[in-house]
C-alpha cells in the first residue's frame, strides 16, 4: 500500500537560461589606490584583449600610494555574466602597495588568467598630492572619542 502512494519518476531536459563562459569578458578594477575608489559602477573596465586570449590589459591606469595607511590596494572583480555587477566574484586577493611593491605612478596593466600573472609596468609619473593643512586624531584613548 505504501508503494502505491510514492510519486510516479519521470525525466525531463533541463535548458540553462544562461550559459556561463569559462572566463569572464572583463575584469573590473577597484581599490583605494585608484581613482574611482571601491565603486564597481565606476571601476576601470578590462576587457579581454581578443576573444579567448584570456589576456586582459589597460593603459594609463594611476595608482597613488596614500602615505600612513593600510588601505592602498587594488582587486579586479568579475562576474561571468555579461554587464552583471550586481553580483561580482572575486577574481585577486587585495593587491597592495606593500605586499607588491608598487609607487604611486601611471601604469600599464596586464592580468594573464591562463598563466595567473599579473604585470604592472611603470611609465610615468604623477604630481605629488599635497599634505592636509590639518590632521585629526580619533580613537578611544582620547577624551574627546
């Protein structure tokens, strides 16, 4: 009797409504170090050199290195869906100036995915950004918070 109770097996096809490619179309870079900040919206697009190179390059980037501050890193996000930042993925951990040994310049950029390289190549410089003409100190060791 319980066997006359179980639902009948069938089999169907199932049709993706949208096909993931192995590598992303661009990579979208953002960071402290750059000048559009963390917003993915504003972020320097990458797209791949030639369609399955999967070389990914940009010219003339700035990076500026803020002197006393643990953020001056950069990432590059991606998302496999085309034009789809609502949901990106992580494609690098925080590049920083410390842990990768870049100044505050103009680069040309380039992220192989098939060899995991990424190579930054200096070609210019930028003028120094002036000092804060005050400096305010915040914490919980003052009286003031």
């Amino acid at each position: 009797e319980f066997d006359a109770q179980l639902s009948e097996i069938i089999s169907c096809a199932i049709t993706p409504k949208t096909t993931y490619p192995n590598f992303p179309p661009s990579l979208i870079m953002v960071g402290a170090a750059t000048p559009w900040q963390w917003d993915l919206n504003a972020g320097l697009e990458l797209p791949e050199s030639r369609e399955g190179s999967h070389l990914y390059q940009a010219s003339g980037v700035e990076l500026r290195v803020q002197p006393m501050s643990l953020n001056n890193g950069f990432k590059f996000y991606f998302s496999r869906n085309v034009n789809d930042t609502d949901d990106p993925r992580f494609a690098t951990q925080d590049l920083s100036a410390e842990t990768f040994g870049y100044e505050t310049g103009v680069y040309d950029i380039e992220v192989n995915l098939d060899t995991k390289l990424l190579t930054l190549t200096r070609t210019g410089d930028l003028p120094e950004a002036p000092l804060p003409e005050q400096l305010y100190l915040l914490g919980g060791c003052f009286t003031w918070g």
